[in-house]
C-alpha cells in the first residue's frame, strides 16, 4: 500500500536514493516523473510527507551515519560522496538533524568492517 501512494515520484525516490553525491535539482527529478517542476513538488510532498528537499538531506545524512559507523573514510569523503561537498557543511547538517556531531557519533559506536 506504500509502495502505492509513492508511485506518482517513484522513478525520482529511485534516482534520488542511487545518486546522493550529485547535485540533485526539482526540475530533473521531476523529468523523471512527467511532472511539470511545481507540480511534482506538491505531489512529491503529498507522498512522501516532506519536501524534495528534506527527503534528500535526509537521505545522505543516513547515509554518512551509515558509513561514519561502519567505515574509516575520512569525513572528507563522506562529505563528498554523500553530497554534502565538503566536511563542515556535512558537520551542520548532521549535528542538527541527530543532536551530535558526526565525529562524536562516530566514536559512539564501535567501528566493524
């Protein structure tokens, strides 16, 4: 049923979820969609409950949690591969959306390869 209600903005959920590290914007994802730019943000909020936006600082902040507990890559290349495009815009993000900074997080948890 969930899968569903998210089918008008699937093929932008898929793109969105497969290429963090670019430079994601509304008027290419909503291409994917056949939606017109406007349009396809409204339904993107409709579906998902968050703006296009939200969904994917969201998304890589996940990700760099992801690979800041189960990697040694530099934060750097988090950054970078997440799309953040650099560490201390990376750091913001992440400090405010999980209350801790991402070298703290990190330390944390127990590092497993």
């Amino acid at each position: 049923q969930q899968a569903e209600a998210l089918e008008p903005v699937a093929p932008a959920i898929r793109y969105i979820d497969t290429h963090l590290a670019a430079r994601l914007i509304v008027p290419e994802l909503a291409a994917l969609c056949c939606l017109g730019p406007d349009h396809f943000a409204r339904r993107f909020k409709e579906c998902v409950g968050q703006t296009v936006g939200a969904y994917i600082r969201e998304r890589r902040i996940m990700q760099a949690a992801q690979r800041l507990r189960f990697t040694m890559d530099s934060l750097e290349m988090i950054a970078a591969e997440c799309g953040f495009g650099n560490r201390n815009y990376l750091t913001r993000l992440f400090t405010q959306e999980m209350g801790i900074a991402p070298a703290a997080y990190r330390k944390s948890g127990e590092y497993t390869s």
